[in-house]
C-alpha cells in the first residue's frame, strides 16, 4: 500500500483521497456532522448556493475573505459551529479553496475530508476502503502550498506509518513526516501558516485553536461516487460512506 | 519583480534561478572555490567523471550513497573540504540530486547555486542579475520535496524580502517563509529533514553543522550560458559570473 502526500492537488489519483484544508473548512465538517447535520453541500460560487438554499431550504453557511457573506445563516467559523444545533438539517458551504481543490481531483474512488479534528476517524476509514494507495491531499491556499495543510498531512501521514510501518512513502510524504516531528504542537504550525496570519488579522485565533485540537470528532465526511457532481460545482458529502 | 519558490524543480523559467541543495553540493561548492577551486563539473554519472578527470587531470570528488566511491580523490564532505587547499585545480564533482535537477531547469538566463553558507552573496548576485524574476528552487531528495532545502528557500526568500519588501510572492514562496520563521535555527531544520537523517546515519552529523552555518562565504558558483553541456550531463561552473 502507498501513502502518497501532495502539497497542492496533483492528480490523478487512483484511489482513496483525503483533502485537508484544516483552516478551517475541512475542520468545520465534522464539526458541523458531530451537531446534527445530516447533508453538506460544498461550492465556491454564491450565487449557486444562495439559489440551492432557498429551493431546498437549507443553511447558508461560508465565507468570503475569512467573513460570512450578506445573508447567510453563518460564517465559516469552528468556534461558532461547536455550540450550535444542527440537527436535521443540512447545508450549503461556500468557500474559496475547498470547492476548488474538489474540482481538481479526478480518478479518486473515495473522497473524505480531513483534519487533525477527525485525524483518527478519518485514519481508520482511509484504511478500511483503499486497496492500492491512500493520499493525503493538501488544499493549500490560492494554488499555493501552505503550512497549515502541510503539517496537518504530515500529522495524518505518521499515524498512518505508525498503523501500518510498511507503507511505501510517496510525493512531499517524507517530507511532511519531519515537519511534523520539528513541530512541538499543531497550534504553532497553524499559527505561523500563511493561512493562520491571514485568519489572525481578522481576530480569528479561536478559530485557530479549535483547529489545532486531535481527534476531537467521530465524523468523517465522505463524498460519494454515485451522489457526486449532482449539479456542476455542488458537491454532497454525508458521515455515510 | 517575482520571488518564485519551487520545492521541486518545476521549469520552465525565464530569468534567475538559484538552485539549491544544501546537504551537500551547494554547500561543498562555495567552499571548493573558496579553497582555491578553478573550476567546478558537475556530473551524475561515475563513468562519465573518471574519464573527463583522467584527460583533464581533474581531481574527482563525489558520493554515492552519501560515501565516496572507489578512486575517488576526495567524498562530498564540506567538514572535509573546508580544511583542504585546492589552489589552481579543478574538479569533477559526482552526485545524485544535483545534475538532475540543473538537467530540469529549462529557460533559465542564469542558474547559480545557493546554500545557507553563501546565502548574503547568493542573494546580491541573484538582486544583480535579475530583471523579472528570482526563482528559489530545491533540488529535494530522489523527486520528492525535503525540508532541508525548503527551509533553506524559506531563509534566502526571507532575506530577499527583506532587501526588497516589494517582490511579488510565487508558487511556494510564503509557505518557505513561515517554515523558516518556524525554526529556531538552522541545524534543527537540516536535522529533522530526510535527506538530514540519512546522513546521521552514515555519522556525517558535522556535514550537517557546517551546512547550517549562515553567510560563510563570498563564493558564487554560476553556470554561464556559453559555457553550458560542453559534454552532455556535464555541467561547469566558476564564480566569475
């Protein structure tokens, strides 16, 4: 089995993926699934999701520059998520990277989002489904590799090792391996990522926080082959797979 | 103007590129030529080195496998080199990762080799000749991004930036900034990096030691457009650039 990191999507892939954007969308997820959440709908346009929400009444939730955009039911925010009900309803998620690196992965048979908050969930449910190769699938920003992401894969990455030590290391995963060990905690990784400044100059650092917490959540959001691209840029992922 | 960051060779480029690989050819060649060194070949393969240094006289020097080979003159060692003269003699230098990443840089108008050692000189030389763009790029390990080079990128960028706060920043060039703002120093970077551990386990911690000190050297080594594949995968440099 290969354990394969890419520090921006790179594909094809050929098997399972996990996308981490840890800053915080793919932190949110299962923090949104852990409060009830039955659907999430992720998608990078708002006028997309402002349209899907009315029809089929359901939350508004995203960011534009790190902030709620007018209208919406809520920003993109962890440290808001974690106190507040969702159960029942499901919800579109508007965010700028998330969607984006979606689009990029082609030939995956499993898509799960990760990160450090459902690190061992998510961990134990890559394993179960791959046969071949596991990728751990940074977002980074704006097409850019960033810390936050990098470190969050090399977190991921010595788990998996630790699980199973003869996995073949492919792609950045060696080097995310020795990033994770110069870090001696994950907050300082996503403190001094770019992505961290960014959410720190708009007095996010709660955000950060939460981020930075390990296996906190059971959920591991999953996008499913046959629900998948249900409308172009719309993607649906449940705690099902 | 653009300061580029690349954590593997990713051509084309168009004007400046600074190749790096600090552990260890582009730390051992400033110290070559600051030892007197005239001329510096670059080689990846062994059979090739022999013959070009028995018809020129060359001294060989080189690794495979982090060790010098069979009658070879001298390893790949800057502990070793800086304490040996090497006035009015050229070299033929054999290694694994750097021919193959010059034999990736397409399109490049100069390519100069950078390490931490002569990093305020790389960066003068680089300020010097370029007009549109400096890209940093690693050499990495077999293909796959290391720390060691990333951290290396991130401090000359930060330097760079520094002299310059209005270089607009490419590819991976703010994640290497907050790497290095990251690390406490130098030899922690080199020692936790892949290519670091491999080397601590042949005992070539000093190697590390040496690479991580800053600024040691005045030596520039560049390749010269004219002078370029005078043989195929042969690749010479001096400091008159």
């Amino acid at each position: 089995m290969r354990l394969r990191v890419d520090l921006i999507p790179k594909g094809p892939y050929s098997d399972v993926v996990v996308l981490i954007d840890v800053l915080r969308s793919c932190t949110v997820a299962p923090i949104l699934f852990e409060q009830g959440l039955e659907k999430l709908y992720l998608c990078p346009s708002l006028r997309l999701a402002r349209a899907v929400a009315k029809e089929q009444d359901y939350l508004l939730l995203g960011e534009r520059g790190g902030l709620p955009p007018e209208g919406f039911n809520y920003g993109n925010s962890p440290a808001f998520f974690i106190n507040t009900d969702f159960s029942g309803q499901s919800a579109v998620l508007v965010s700028e990277n998330l969607p984006k690196a979606i689009s990029n992965i082609t030939g995956a048979k499993h898509l799960l989002l990760g990160s450090l908050y459902n690190a061992e969930a998510v961990i134990h449910k890559a394993f179960e489904l791959a046969s071949e190769e596991i990728a751990l699938v940074c977002c980074g920003m704006l097409g850019s590799e960033d810390l936050d992401d990098s470190f969050t894969a090399g977190y991921l990455a010595a788990r998996l090792k630790r699980a199973d030590n003869k996995l073949e290391l492919r792609g950045a995963a060696a080097m995310t391996l020795s990033l994770f060990r110069a870090f001696p905690n994950p907050l300082e990784a996503l403190w001094h990522s770019r992505t961290g400044h960014y959410l720190r100059s708009l007095g996010l650092e709660e955000d950060l926080a939460i981020s930075s917490y390990i296996s906190q959540s059971e959920a591991v959001p999953g996008q499913r082959e046959t629900i998948a691209h249900e409308r172009a840029n719309l993607y649906c992922f449940d705690t099902k797979l």
